[in-house]
C-alpha cells in the first residue's frame, strides 16, 4: 500500500497567505501511490495487456483482491465470481483500474485519530466526494443511454473516478497544513461563503490548483486531471482546449446537483444557480436529473462500502440531508432576524444621510460638513447631545461642532496639537468608551456640547481617521454596525472638504510654480545662448587676435616708413581698426569668461552714494536729476564690489543715454532695506524714452542695440547681466515706449 498522509512529519505551515510555492513544494512532497496502483495505470494504457497480467498485478494486495471480488459481486452481472482473474473479465480493465485508483487515494488520506479535533469533516468530505462520483456515473449512462453522448462520452467507471477525487486538493490541503487549514474552515463555515475563494484568501492558492498539481506528481490519468482543476468553472467557461470536456461537464454538474440536496460536507456554501444551464449545455434534460437523484442513494450506498466509508444506508443518507437542510435554514431564519434588526436601524441612518446630503453643496467646507454631520447624528440618535470634531486645511487647527436636543449647532476653532492624533483609532469598532480619547479632547468636547461624552466612533476616510463622533447619552446595542455606514459618510464628507481646501491651495501653488518655469525658461534659453557666445569669444579670440596683432604692426610700420602723407594716414587706420577689432573681441572675451568674482561685505548705501558722486562729477546729471532713496540703515550685501560697479555704471550709463534730448530728466535709485527670501533690492528708474516689448525682450542680448549704428557695440546690459549672473545676483527690467524703463537688481545680502 502507499505511504498514509497521516505518516509524514509534520511540514511548516504557511507564514502568510500568498506563499504559492510553500504550498506547491509540499504537495510535491506528498508519498506517492502504492506499486499497484502505479503498475495498474501503465498496464491499462498499453492496448495489449490482457486480463491476465491485471490479475496477478491485483492478487499480490489480499485485501484489494477481497475488495475487488466483493464489489463484483454487488454488481449482480451474472454468476458469482470466485477470482481476481473473473472479476477483472466480468468488470473490464478500465473499470479495475477505477475501482483500485479509489480504493488506494482514499486509503493513502483515510481519517487520522489525532484529527479528532480537526474542523475539517473527513468523513463528510468523502461522503461529498462519493456522492459526486456516483452521481457523474448515472449521468454518464444516463447520457450515453439516451443518446446524448458522442465518442467523448466518458465510461461510467472512469466519470465515477472523476467525481470521486475532484475535491482532493481539500484533503491535501487538510493533510499538508492542517492548522492553516482550520483557519479556512472556520473562516468559510462563518461566512457561508466558497470555499476556494477563503482557500486563495488564507493559503494563496484553491484546493482545485492544489489537485490538480497532485494528479500531475501521481500520474494521473488527464480526464482525472482536468476535472480536479475545472470541476468549478461552467461549461460555457471552461477551456475550449483540454482533452476531456464531456467528462468535465459531467462532475460540474454532479458537483452542484449532491450539493443542492446536501450530500456529505463539501465546505462550499453557495449556489450559483447554474444547475439547470449545465443540463442543458451537457445535453440532457430534468427528467434524466430526477432519475440519478432517485437511483444515487442506492448507489451510494454498495460504494461506500467498496472503499472504506462503512455501512451507511438510504435512511441515513436522507435523514443526515434532512438534518443538514434543517441546519442552513435555523442559521438563514437567525441572519433573517439580524438582517430585519440591521435593516430598521440602516433606515434611520439612511434617513440621517439623506438630512446630511441635503444640506451640503458641492464644495462644502469644514465647518458646514460638521454642522451638517451634528444634524444627521441627532436624526440617527435623538435625544442625545452630539459633538463632530475634525482637524482642518493644513492641520493646523481643529474644529469642533456641538448640538444638544433642542439648540442648534456651534462650531468652535482649537489648534490641532491641543486636541492630538487620533491615527491610533483607525481599528476602532464602531463604538468606543469616550475616555480613550484621552483628558484633553474629552474636556474640550464636554464644554462644546454641554455635559462629557459616553460613546464615540471614529468617521474614517480612505485608510486614516478623518474626525471623531462622540454622543453623551447612550447608544442603542442595534445601532453598532448600521452607524458604521453614516459615520464612514461623514469621514467621506470630512475627507471632501479637505480636498476642496487643498485643491485650492494646490491650484494658486500651482498657478505660482506655472509663472516661475515660464521665467526659469527664459532664463535657461539666456543660459544656452551665453554658452554658445562663451565658445564663440574662445575661438574668436584666440584665431583673429595673432591675424590682427599683425595688421597692427604691419599698419604701424607702414605708416612709419612711408613717405606719402596719404598712404601714411591710410595705414594709421589700418592700425586703428586693427586695436578696434582687437577690442571688441577682448570684450566679448571679458563677458565670455569674466573673472571669478571675489565677494566681500560691503554696505550697499556708501557703494550707491559713491556711485551717485561720481555720476555727478563726470557732468552728464546735476543733482536734482540723480536722486538717491536710502533707508536710513542701508543693508550690507556679499559680492565683488568691483563688479558692482561695473554693472550699476552700464545701467545708469543705458539710463543717461535714454534721457537724451527728454525735457526734465530724472533719474531714480532706490534703495528703501526691502529685504525678501535674504536679497537685497535695488530699483533704478528713468524717464526716458523707453522700449518697446520686443527691444526690451532683447536687451540683454550681446551686440544687441536700438540706437543708431556707430554709438556703441550692444555689449552694456549684457555685461551687466553677466557680472551679476557670476555673483549671485538677478537684473530684470520693465520698459515701455514714452514711460521709461525700471531696471531691479537684486543681491544677497550678507549673512548675520
């Protein structure tokens, strides 16, 4: 005989559920069928073993032998046999093969005496698994009989076979990880629910899967396989591909017939109702069902004897249906009797949610949530008073809202840190003794509503706790679960508001994030088009720099020797032009590569005095045209001071060169201690004649100038614009044509 499942050592029970594999490996495990039976499966599939060889293979077991001639016997074809040899003639070879295979899986899970405490039901289960194999057997010669079958039409000992262990992954399951298993027992038998669906829940995988790996490490025949792992699905959703679907179809609908009228215990509660589509995709009709109905505890009866389950008769058979049909409807009268109770209560909280929802817009806010929420707790409650607190936009405080029978709502503001966390709640039942909020939030509750709270119920949203409910009378033992729904409704509504306060708060970040990438846009094309004039001064200044140095001298010497006042001229300009050229690209070099900056603390009201004084003395300004606006503490700043003043020079010579030829030129530096995220601000304004959009879009550019051709080289604000880039510093201007110009420079300011 095989190895009994009961003899194996005891293999680790899944740590949590989705350990596929943890459970695959073990079914591998699993001892093997016994020599016999695996001898038996390679002689019935080879078409020349005769039923001699199948007699010896039988005889070497005396009590597969006993058994075997026994169930010939009961078969009533013929005379009495008197051996093996007889029996597999007048039974045929397939018809041994099924008989042996379920004698032996049996045996190898036969009911353990330590299981005695199992919630698994063994000896139902096999009375469920036999029940399902007789009833796939009178199908198949129910069907072939009345011609419904075709060549696929299964034998009716092989669609025994296959309805006999199409739940065997149950018992494995029961045999592998018997406390796991227990778990999903309970869980199913309270629920009343499938069994495969809490199987996937606590194991990670069905006991159909878990069969099915198990007839693969066996052998098994594939018609036994495939009813194993299809033995749930329709007809209309089984695979279109597998090698037997007519067997198939057979136990899905013997399956769901045993377990309509309640045959042994298969752990599988509900009825999906597809009972009579299965008889007509099978292609038989009701009348065939009533007949295997009828002739199935008679059935079920000799082979319960055959494999080992007992004497059980057709009086038992029907007095433990009976019994089990009394059972589910006691337990269906009591969840009536629940569900009545529930539903009264759901009524009054509907009721409440119907008052909450009429008195919220769309975007309701926190403080008209919680009035709201106080009305619909006292409709759901009354006579009670009732408080909702919950914390608002940014957590920054808490609100709480108050009613007692009799007064309106009052809604009163607190800092979040006063009232605490209440994230600690999440598991919270539906009602809890207020003191577990803790002194503080229970003070602050009393004074709102007028006497301490009782009870409370956290108002959850989307994983966290969105607010609290508190009531200071009691709650009715009935209003447990229902007040579930109306708290979880506020939580949603809590949840709402905080989503509209942030919505709008994201929306003008977002608005503000819009504005500052369209300028860091800009200011990243102005970067690229600066490195591109960076490699360009490089290149530039070292290939025309020796070429002009040699027109230079050339030009010098020329004009030097030459002895014609005309060609002596002519070559004194060459050589100007050549230092001319030469100048240009030092400058462009300058702004391409400046010197690195070497900061220093400095005060910025002496820097811009200075500058102003020496404006003045170079004659283009008088004093009531210049003026400078300083705080009377001028902030210092951290840069190269030389660079400073290099950059505010080509601003103010821009700003002189503008004024040209105004009426009342005026010319404005401010300097007022505006400090904003550690710069210091410079605002320099003339009245000039300003620029247009495009010149001032362009003003920074190098080479770039409005004014007419031969006044300077476009080079000022760009430079400008470079010395402040190096230094940490910003310089931005606003123009318009006729207004003048406002250049801001902006500065760090020195550390404290």
């Amino acid at each position: 005989m095989a190895g009994s499942a009961t003899s194996r050592p005891q293999t680790p029970e899944p740590s949590e559920p989705g350990q596929v594999e943890l459970v695959l490996t073990q079914i591998d495990a699993l001892p093997t069928l016994s020599a016999v039976a695996i001898r038996l499966l390679e002689l019935t599939h080879d078409d020349h073993t005769g039923a001699r060889e199948i007699a010896e293979l039988i005889e070497a077991d005396q009590s597969l032998s006993a058994r075997l001639i026994a169930e010939t016997g009961r078969a009533s074809i013929g005379p009495a046999v008197q051996t093996v040899r007889d029996a597999v003639v007048r039974l045929g070879l397939h018809a041994v093969r099924n008989l042996v295979l379920a004698v032996q899986i049996f045996e190898t899970f036969s009911p353990r005496p330590e299981k005695a405490l199992s919630r698994f039901d063994r000896e139902g289960f096999w009375r469920h698994s036999l029940a399902v194999g007789c009833a796939a057997r009178l199908l198949a010669e129910q069907g072939a009989g009345g011609g419904a079958g075709g060549s696929g039409w299964p034998r009716p000992e092989e669609a025994f076979l296959c309805g006999l262990v199409h739940d065997l992954g149950k018992v494995v399951f029961d045999a592998c990880f018997p406390k796991s298993y227990d778990r999903v027992i309970a869980r199913v038998d309270a629920r009343q629910g499938c069994i495969a669906d809490v199987e996937r829940e606590v194991l990670g995988v069905d006991h159909a899967l878990a069969g099915r790996r198990l007839a693969r490490h066996w052998r098994l025949p594939a018609a036994i396989e495939e009813c194993i792992w299809l033995h749930h699905h329709t007809p209309a959703s089984t695979p279109s591909r597998i090698g037997h679907p007519t067997c198939v179809h057979l136990v899905q609908l013997a399956d769901r017939l045993v377990r309509q009228i309640s045959l042994g215990y298969s752990g599988n509660y509900v009825h999906d109702g597809m009972l009579p589509t299965i008889v007509r995709d099978v292609g038989l009709n009701d009348e065939v069902i009533r007949t295997v109905t009828e002739a199935l505890p008679d059935l079920l009866e000799a082979r319960a004897r055959m494999i080992g389950l007992g004497n059980v008769t057709s009086r038992e058979l029907l007095q433990e249906t009976l019994a089990r049909a009394n059972v589910e409807l006691a337990r269906a009268n009591a969840a009536l009797a629940v569900t009545n109770r529930s539903l009264r209560e759901r009524s009054r909280c509907f009721e409440a949610l119907r008052v909450l929802s009429e008195q919220l817009g769309d975007e309701p806010t926190h403080e008209q949530v919680l009035r709201a929420a106080v009305g619909a707790v006292q409709e759901a409650i009354p006579d009670s008073a009732v408080a909702v607190a919950a914390p608002s936009a940014g957590r920054s405080i808490a609100l709480i809202a108050a009613g007692a029978p009799g007064r309106s709502p009052t809604v009163q503001a607190l800092r979040a840190d006063v009232v605490g966390d209440w994230q600690h709640l999440i598991g919270a039942t539906a009602w809890q003794p207020a003191a577990l909020l803790g002194p503080t939030l229970n003070d602050h509750l009393a004074a709102a509503c007028g006497q301490p709270p009782a009870w409370f119920c956290p108002a959850r949203c989307q994983g966290r706790v969105a607010g609290v409910v508190a009531v200071a009378g009691d709650v009715p033992a009935e209003a447990d679960d229902s007040f579930n729904v109306l708290s979880n409704w506020i939580g949603l509504w809590l949840h709402a508001a905080e989503a509209v306060c942030v919505g709008r708060r994201l929306s003008e970040e977002l608005a503000e994030m819009n504005r500052r990438l369209i300028t860091s846009q800009a200011q990243v094309a102005r970067m690229r088009s600066l490195a591109m004039v960076g490699e360009m001064a490089a290149g530039a200044a070292h290939e025309i720099n020796g070429p002009l140095a040699v027109i230079s001298g050339r030009a010098q010497l020329l004009a030097r020797d030459c002895a014609d006042p005309q060609t002596a001229k002519a070559a004194g300009i060459i050589s100007e032009q050549a230092h001319r050229a030469s100048a240009i690209v030092n400058e462009l070099m300058d702004f391409a590569k400046p010197p690195a900056p070497q900061p220093t603390r400095w005060s910025i009201g002496r820097f811009l005095e200075a500058t102003r004084h020496r404006w003045l003395a170079s004659g283009p300004l008088s004093e009531e045209q210049f003026r400078l606006e300083l705080s009377d503490r001028p902030p210092e700043v951290a840069a190269d001071e030389a660079q400073m003043r290099m950059l505010f020079d080509e601003v103010i010579r821009n700003a002189v060169e503008a004024m040209e030829g105004r009426p009342n030129p005026l010319l404005v530096v401010n300097c007022t201690g505006d400090v904003a995220d550690e710069r210091v601000v410079i605002r320099i304004r003339d009245n000039g004649r300003g620029m247009t959009p495009e010149v001032a879009e362009r003003a920074m550019d190098p080479f770039f100038s409005d004014r007419p051709a031969g006044r300077r080289r476009g080079m000022g604000l760009a430079r400008a614009a470079r010395y402040a880039e190096i230094n940490g510093a910003s310089i931005r201007l606003a123009s318009r044509p006729d207004e003048g110009t406002l250049v801001i420079v902006e500065m760090p300011a020195a550390a404290e």
